[in-house]
C-alpha cells in the first residue's frame, strides 16, 4: 500500500494495521475460520435460524412483531475472499427487529477455489429460495430490498 494516498491524520494508526496476504491460502483459511467462529450478539425479539436450500446457505432472522409484509436480502462483504454472514448479524437482526420484516442474509463460496460465477450463483440461489418461501414468511416479494456490504454490494447490485 502507498502511505502517501492515505489521510495524514489516519497514517500512523494505518502503518500499525498487520500486513496480510490473501494470496495465501493458509491466511484466506484462518481467516474464514475466524469469521465462522467469532461471536455474535443475539437481539432478544429475533429469531435466527440457518436454512440449506438447493446450495444456497441462508442466515434467516425473524423478528417477534411483524410491522410489514417486505423483506431484506443482505448479502455480506468480504472482497469475494473470505466473509460469513454471520459477521453482519448484529445490522440484520437488528433491522428485524426495527422494522419488523424478515431478514435473508445469503452466504457465498469464494475466490479463488471458486471463481465466477459461483458467487454469484450462490447469491442467486438464496434469492431464488426467498421468493419461492415469500408467501411462507409472509412477505410481498416486490417488497424486497436488496443490499449488502463492499463485495456483498457488488453481487447484490448483479443480482439486481
């Protein structure tokens, strides 16, 4: 990285940020692992579940109340490297629980064992499962937003 391109206020906590490689593989793994381990904080009022549909590995969050018959589709970031869906869980069980829709949170392979179009793909499949369960989890499906974060906004803006 060129430190010149950097903000001169953020330079100096930036220069102590770990170096980090994703071309390897051992650190692309240890940094799944990582993502798929860590804790995540629980929104009382939600609930989450995990769904396995046709390939697609879906993170589901339900909230309580109902206030609405739209829906979320999240999709996560991660450069297409690494990432989970987890990792967003305190942003998708929140807005559950604010807005009082479901949330879909799809989960993706990544680069580079799985090149493109699996991640898309992926995210494909997971809408696919959102509108054939619409009805199921009482949301109109063209009331869905769909969204997602740095990598998870790119395939959500394809899928678009």
């Amino acid at each position: 990285m060129d430190i010149e391109i950097v903000d001169p206020a953020l330079r100096a906590a930036t220069l102590k940020l770990p170096a980090t490689d994703p071309s390897k593989a051992w650190l692309r793994a240890v940094i799944r692992i990582a993502t798929r381990v860590m804790r995540v904080p629980r929104v009382e009022g939600v609930e989450v579940s995990t769904v396995k549909a046709d390939g697609a590995r879906i993170r589901l969050y339900t909230p309580g109340e109902r206030r609405g018959d739209g829906a979320l589709f999240w999709v996560h970031g991660g450069g297409l490297l690494f990432g989970d869906a987890r990792q967003d869980e305190a942003f998708c069980a929140g807005t559950a629980s604010e807005l009082g829709i479901p949330v879909v949170s799809a989960n993706y392979r990544f680069a580079p064992e799985h090149p493109f179009p699996a991640p898309f793909d992926d995210v494909y499949g997971a809408w696919l499962w959102l509108q054939s369960q619409a009805a199921k989890l009482g949301v109109d499906p063209d009331r869905v937003v769909v969204a997602g974060e740095s990598a998870g906004g790119g395939l959500a803006a394809s899928l678009v």
